[in-house]
C-alpha cells in the first residue's frame, strides 16, 4: 500500500504539481553567462551544515573580487551563521527562519533587498529552496543545480558532475558557468577567519597544559596532535578501544603531546575522557559559547595533524592548513568531502562497516603510514624542527 502512495504521489507531482507551477513561475530559462560587473546583489543559499558552509568560502573571494561593489548576502543556518559572518568578502547573513510565520516576515524583508541573482548551494535539496528563491526574487536570476525535472524553478539549471570532485571544485565550476569566469588556483583555497578575540581561549587552554601552537617556537612548552572524538552518526564513531590505542601509540612519542576534541553534549565520550585510565591526564579541549566555531579553527590551527572521523573538522584542517588523518565509512564522501589540499591520509571502511569495526592494528597501522608519508622522520623530527 505504501508503495502504491508513493507512485500516485510521484505521478501527480508530475503530471499535475510541476506542469502549474511551471505557468505561474515563468522563469526565462537562459545559459548565457552573467556579466558579474553589471549585477549588483546576490544571495546565496547556504542554510546547511558546518562542512558545507566551510567548502562554500571561496566562492566568497572570487565573486567579490571580481567586483568590489558587489553585495554578497548569504541565508545560513543556526550551525553555520558564525563562518560567513566571520567572513570578509560576505556583507549581511540571515539565519533560515524555521517558524512559518517568522519566515513569511523574513522572505518579505529578502524581497524588499532586489536580489539580481540567487544561487542555491543546497545541493541535496530542490523544491523548498527553489521554491524560497522564487518567493525572494521573482524577478531575479536564479540558479540551482540538479536534474532536469527541477529545470522550471529556475532561469538555469546546471548539470555538474557530482561525485566526482571535490565540492569546492564542484562549486568552483557552477560560479564559472554561471559568470563565465576563471577562477584562479590561489582563489580556491577554504578559509576561515579567526580574529584574535576568539585564539584568547585557546592560547589560554594551551598554555595552562603545558603546550603550545606548532607556528611557536618554545622549548618549555610542547606541540601537540588533535584526536576529535564526537560525531553525531554511530556509525561514524571511534569506539573507546580504539581512542585508547591511539592515545598508546601517539603518546609513546615524548616530543609532543595529545589533545583531545569533545564536542559540548557528547556524554559518552565525556565518559570516556575522565574515566578511561588509559586517558587520564590528557587534556579535553571544548569551545566556549562566544565564537566556538573560530576557537575550533584556532586549535586545529594550531595542532601538528588532526586524526579524526569524516565531520566538519576535516575541513576546518584544511582551512587552516594543517595535516589531517581521516577516517570515512563511504566512498562517495571521501571524493566530495575529503580533506582539501592539504597533505593527508584516508582510511575507507569495508562496505556497510562502521568505522568502530576497524581493527586497532590497522588503526594504528594507517596512521604509522600516515606520520611517516607527512613527516618524514615522524612527528618527533618535525616538532623538534618548529
């Protein structure tokens, strides 16, 4: 039964649904690029996840440097309002409005703005956000990405390679198609702005432990490696044997020391880090309320490499340049989410396996292989260099 529901639904949204919006939306469907030059006000929908909003800041730099008088507005999400508001080439950020009546009053004030363009980053959705630019910006030209059948909500519709690339070269090409412009190598890489407001805290938790951010020079203090342990997917999780195996195998190195990641609300590996006798005395960094998403960067920033689960922080590792040992249970994500030119390693699980399921040997194996392809000499020969 639920499978009939769910062909009489598909066959009246296309038969009925899609052919009347259709008529009543009226878009001038056009492939011709955009003279960035003559366009005033764009809006880019970004009301997603932390990752999404990290691989999305190039965009930023290339558009606004391509015209300096530019307004680049950016609708965000509660979770990843703090980059784009960070950011120097964004000029206002608008959190998604989840009331209905709260989004009715926001839409109408977006309306009041005159977007000339609108482009939709949220991939993995259509309709609401297609449907929300439509509202904004009637008269504007606005750009999504995705199959044919969504080609009527917008004036283009790009058919990019998913999957292939990486997402911010996924990005990349959709603002070149659409502007019909080159961006260049340097433009490309994520970025993250911390102000030093917000490295106070972590300057202060790095010193209180004895420790000190690898751009330092400082023998009374020592560098250390970042171990994130949260994630939200069980899936995706480090089971506690595993955090303790490398905890063992990267405390066996005296020239650094190990800090751990986790994220506010995380009780089980709350538990784990104060009573695992194996963890005792490791200091837990968690961000503050003020600004937890430029401390995040910040301490990254800082590490000598980050091992971690497939999560945002592997791009804030790439933000901030540092080396990053990830783990990913699908391959799809490791081409569209991996780490992002920075030097790196990446353990895929078999198939349908969680990342728990690794075995510790070669846990520890790939990240032996990983410390030994970048950095030759081990961790050690390069802490003692900086």
């Amino acid at each position: 039964m639920k499978r009939l529901m769910e062909i009489a639904e598909r066959a009246l949204r296309h038969a009925v649904v899609y052919p009347a919006l259709k008529i009543i939306l009226r878009n001038r469907v056009s492939e011709t690029p955009l003279e960035i030059d003559t366009i005033k006000r764009v809006l880019i929908f970004r009301f997603d996840r932390i990752g999404d909003m990290i691989v999305t800041t190039p965009v930023f730099k290339a558009l606004k440097r391509r015209n300096t008088n530019l307004q680049i507005d950016v609708i965000a999400s509660s979770v990843n309002e703090e980059i784009p508001r960070s950011n120097p080439f964004v000029d206002e950020v608008y959190v998604l409005k989840r009331n209905w009546r709260e989004l009715f009053a926001q839409i109408l004030e977006l309306r009041r703005r005159k977007y000339d363009v609108i482009l939709n980053f949220v991939f993995n959705r259509t309709t609401f956000p297609a449907i929300l630019a439509n509202l904004i910006a009637p008269g504007g030209f606005k750009v999504g990405q995705g199959p044919e059948k969504y080609e009527f909500y917008f004036n283009r519709l790009l058919k990019l390679p998913r999957f292939e690339k990486h997402m911010a070269e996924t990005l990349m090409a959709f603002i070149e198609q659409v502007f019909g412009i080159r961006v260049s190598d340097e433009e490309r890489g994520l970025e993250i702005e911390v102000s030093e407001e917000a490295r106070v805290p972590v300057e202060r938790f790095l010193r209180g432990h004895g420790l000190r951010s690898r751009s330092l020079a400082n023998d009374q203090l020592a560098p250390y490696v970042l171990i994130n342990l949260s994630v939200k997917d069980a899936e995706r999780r480090f089971s506690n044997e595993q955090v303790v195996a490398l905890a063992r195998y990267l405390a066996e190195n005296g020239q650094f020391r190990i800090v751990l990641l986790v994220a506010p609300g995380d009780q089980e590996m709350e538990h784990a880090a104060r009573l695992l006798p194996e963890l005792t005395g490791i200091p837990v960094f968690r961000a503050l309320k003020d600004r937890p998403l430029a401390q995040l960067a910040s301490i990254v920033e800082g590490a000598l490499c980050l091992v971690t689960m497939d999560t945002s922080l592997v791009h804030f590792a790439s933000a901030m340049q540092t080396s990053v040992l990830a783990f990913y249970t699908e391959l799809v994500l490791v081409k569209e989410w991996s780490p992002y030119r920075v030097p790196h390693g990446i353990l895929l699980t078999p198939a349908g396996k969680p990342i728990s399921g690794i075995p510790t040997e070669i846990l520890i194996s790939k990240t032996k292989e990983f410390i030994g392809a970048t950095f030759p000499g081990g961790l050690s020969a390069i802490s003692r260099s900086l």
